[in-house]
C-alpha cells in the first residue's frame, strides 16, 4: 500500500491568524505563560516551526517583543522576520533571543538523539532566558490513540512517543531549569459534544508542556 503523505502546507492554511484559546490546553498554557514570563520586560523571541506565526502575533499582543520565526515550510512567508531554516541547524547566532519555543514539533523527531540536538539548538540560540516546548500527550492516553490512529494512520502524519522523564533529563542536561511541567488540555475538547473539564491526569490530556530558564 502506498505510504500516505501529509501535506504540511494544506494543514497551516487552515489555521487562525491567532490562537482562539477556546480549547483548554490554549487557556492552561497561557496560564503557565503568565505565570513564569514577566510582562513587564522586552524580549527578543523566536518560535521553531512557527507555521503561520499564530502564537507569535499572540506574543506581539500581550508582550513587548520583536518575534522571529523559523519554519521548512513557507506558510509563514508573509509575517516579519520569518526564516526558511531546519530546527536542527538555525540560522542565527548564539545568544540572540530572550525566549525561544516551539510546539507541535518535537514529536515529529524519531530519534532521542534528533530531541536532544533539536533542545540543543532552542538553548544555543537563546540567552539567559526562557525555553518552552509544548507538545501533544504521545503517552499511553486517549490523545496518543487518536494521533495513531485517526492522525498518523489515517492522514500521514508521524508523531512518535515522548516521555515527561525524557523532556526533564533533557533540560536538566543542557542546564535548563524547569519551572513547570505538566499536562495540560482535556481530550474530551475534540469535535462538537464537548465535555466540560472535570480533572486533570495524564490519561485524559491533550498536550504536555515544560517551560525553563537558561541557568
């Protein structure tokens, strides 16, 4: 059978020019965005795999800041300072930017190896500041099921698994503090019949989220 090809480009023009923090784990991430970045300094950010620049026009909204953002894809083409360029190699100097992120993209990385020079990267680039990385729950859970099934089987898309421990040993090892890490979202968000949220754990989460400073 033929191997099934998802087309990036199809996917970013569907997006929103900005987040519309109607799902839960848009309203708990920026909660924990608050909650550790102050907003009452200029910063320098970058985002990895940008796609459209929806998170970083939200950035431009709520801090003062001058954003970049890098991408394989040229989706992005249209927001200032955007960059054709590899996660794995970006196209900047080291210490260049006071908070570098990225979301959705890690996962899509098979090997630890590929993880670890992908954070490797986010902290080369970054100055004493913030990293943050955010990305599907591909641990044993209602999400993971649906990405395997209904995403990567269905449409093409390649997401592989990562563990909280892994993201944590990696920060520790490239000397990033974390300041948070935890699950965050409610699968039951998806399609029309929501449910309202009624805890929190790993089994029942849509994304995970760590967030560190530069040590």
């Amino acid at each position: 059978m033929k191997e099934k090809i998802f087309k990036w480009s199809q996917y970013i023009s569907k997006l929103n020019d900005m987040p519309k923090l109607i799902q839960s784990w848009e309203k708990e991430l920026v909660t924990e965005i608050f909650k550790v970045m102050p907003k009452d300094k200029y910063y320098r950010i970058l985002e990895i795999g940008c796609s459209n620049g929806r998170w970083l026009r939200w950035f431009k909204k709520h801090y003062n800041c001058e954003t970049f953002g890098v991408d394989m894809d040229m989706a992005g083409k249209n927001m200032s300072n955007f960059i054709l360029g590899n996660g794995l190699s970006l196209p900047f100097k080291n210490n260049s930017f006071d908070i570098v992120f990225s979301m959705g993209l890690i996962e899509h990385f098979s090997l630890k190896t590929q993880r670890r020079k992908l954070i490797e990267e986010h902290v080369r680039v970054a100055k004493k500041g913030f990293i943050m990385i955010t990305h599907p729950n591909t641990t044993s859970s209602l999400r993971w099921c649906y990405i395997k099934f209904a995403l990567d089987y269905r449409l093409g898309h390649k997401h592989y698994k990562i563990a909280p421990e892994e993201m944590k040993e990696h920060f520790e090892q490239t000397k990033i503090r974390t300041l948070s890490s935890k699950f965050i979202g409610w699968f039951f968000d998806l399609g029309s019949n929501k449910i309202p949220k009624i805890f929190t754990h790993r089994f029942t989460s849509d994304d995970y989220v760590i967030i560190g400073e530069i040590e």
